[in-house]
C-alpha cells in the first residue's frame, strides 16, 4: 500500500460538502456533492474504492464490471463509488490539485480512514483487481468472505473432516475458479476420502494457467502417492521381513518408505528414504532423493516433517 497522507485532511472545507454519510450502498455512482459523505466519510468504516471513468475510454468498459464483480464477491465489506470525470470535472481538479494522479483513466483509488490508501491506473484483469482488493481489506484488518471459507476448509481438512473440507473448497471455486488454493484442497479431501477418481476428475479440471501452482503441484505428487502407497501397504510385511534379513536391500525400504506415507506416518517414511540416500547416494539413479522430494511437495514446505527431513538430507548430501 502507498499512503497518500496530509492533503486530503482538509477536503471537506476545499469541496465543502456535508460530511454526514449517506446509503450505506455497496456500488453507486458518486458526485460532488456526495464525495464527501459516500467516500471520504464512509471509508472510515469501510474500504472505498474509486472508479474514475468515462463514457469514451475503452478500457473503462473493461474494467467497471471487473469491480462490480469484485465488489459483490466482497459481500459488503468493500463499497465501490464509480465517477464519471466528465460529468465531474471541478471535483477531478480539486483532487488533482491535492495529489491525486488523474493524467489518465480509468483510475482507480483506494480510500480508508479517509486517507488514500492505494491506486492504480488502467484495465487490471480480475487476478490483480482481486489481490488489490485482498491486500486492502487485509491493511484494514479483514479479508474476502472466501479466504475465510478457505480457512474454514483447510481446518476441516487438517481436522479430519473431508467431507466438510471438500464442500467447502467446492463452494470457494463456484466462486473463485481460478483459486489455486481451492483446488489444491479439494483434490487432497478427495484423496482422504479415497474417492480418487474424483481426484483424478478435478485435477483435469484445473485450469492451465494453475498448473505449477505450488498447491496443485503438491496435491498432484499427494495424489499420485496414494496410488503408489495403496498398492505398496498391502505388501508391507513382506518389505519389513526382507530388511530383517537384508538391512542393504534398497528397493525393499524404498517401498516401505511409500507405504508408510500413505498410511501417514511422515517421520518414519523420510527416515527410510533418507537412509537409502545415506548408504546409497545413487542407487536406482537417485530414486529415494527423487521420491522424498516428491513426499516434501506432497507434505508442503511449512510440514514440520518437511522441515525436518530436508535439513537431514541437505545435511547428507554436502557432508
């Protein structure tokens, strides 16, 4: 955010209007005279974006509806105060002289505790006009009603509850498709509730632009892990009893290693994998630091075991 502090102090006296706020409306057009209570005033309870428009910019009618759109997702705790520059040109002048940059449109100003609190010039797509919202709500201590939603889902998620997780990632793509952090969430619930032909289905599903989001990436190695991990924990005490005999049989532990994954026990996966790497940098072209990356994407880089387990590995790797 860039704060724009000082001249806007003393607006009401230079546009001198009555500061008393008006309809708490969430997208109106705004003038002179209600500058003052719907965006100066108003913003001192709840964000206010400004849209400078007019009727002749192209890229206005692109982005107008981007805002509204926007404006709508934010359920109320955005309000967006749209202003023909045309029907308004003493106000523009009054803003121009106190700092505001009005050389082109469409202009769009952010407004909170009656400061300007942000701005940005030209037709933004979607993505960034919702991550300049984000950031403004998160600068006045809130969010989009769908990063609570998210929240709420991912603790379903680590809670054990994936039905609940999974409806609710559901419910933040009907809103947000291209919310990379929904999809990744909802293919891992799928994955817990061991429907992964459904996972399968939504990973198709995600869009191209998304594919090496950080989440679908390690929800895409999670997934693939279950497939290996299912197939490998039917054999598990057969692997267990090779290495009783064999403590040097590699393909042995590698396979222990992924069914220990699947059943969820992290520690004792990495440890298996990095005791390959140990005795046997290079055995099987590498294959035990290849799948204990593989686990860390699966896991994500803030798992402690993740953590953990890479310093070990990083450890072995330049002793």
């Amino acid at each position: 955010m860039r704060p724009i502090r000082g001249k806007l102090d003393t607006m009401d006296t230079i546009i001198g209007q009555d500061p008393t706020p008006g309809a708490a409306a969430t997208i109106m057009d705004g003038d002179q005279k209600n500058f003052m209570a719907e965006v100066i005033e108003a913003s001192r309870t709840i964000p206010v974006l400004v849209d400078f428009w007019a009727t002749w910019c192209g890229p206005c009618k692109t982005l107008t509806p981007t805002l509204e759109k926007v404006t709508k997702a934010a359920g109320g705790r955005i309000k967006l105060v749209k202003i023909d520059v045309d029907a308004n040109r003493g106000l523009v002048q009054q803003l121009a002289q106190m700092g505001l940059p009005m050389q082109s449109i469409p202009t769009v100003v952010a407004f909170w505790q009656g400061q300007i609190a942000d701005l940005f010039q030209g037709a933004l797509p979607e993505s960034e006009v919702k991550r300049f919202v984000e950031t403004l709500l998160k600068n006045a201590g809130g969010s989009m009603p769908t990063a609570d939603v998210l929240a709420e889902a991912k603790a379903a998620l680590e809670q054990d509850d994936a039905q609940q997780a999974a409806e609710l990632f559901s419910s933040v793509l009907a809103e947000e498709p291209e919310n990379g952090d929904a999809w990744g969430g909802l293919i891992r619930a799928l994955i817990a509730l061991g429907q992964e032909e459904q996972a399968l289905d939504a990973l198709a599903q995600v869009p191209e632009k998304l594919a090496e989001h950080a989440e679908i990436s390690g929800a895409r190695s999670a997934l693939m892990l279950a497939k290996e991990g299912r197939e490998a924990a039917g054999q598990l005490a057969a692997y267990e009893a090779r290495l009783a005999v064999d403590p040097a049989d590699h393909e042995a532990r590698y396979e222990l290693a992924t069914a220990l994954n699947a059943m969820d026990q992290r520690e004792q996966a990495a440890d298996a994998l990095l005791d390959i790497v140990k005795r046997a940098r290079t055995w099987n072209e590498g294959a035990a630091r290849v799948q204990l990356l593989k686990f860390f994407e699966s896991w994500g880089s803030d798992d402690p075991v993740t953590q953990t387990a890479r310093r070990r590995l990083s450890a072995i790797l330049f002793s």
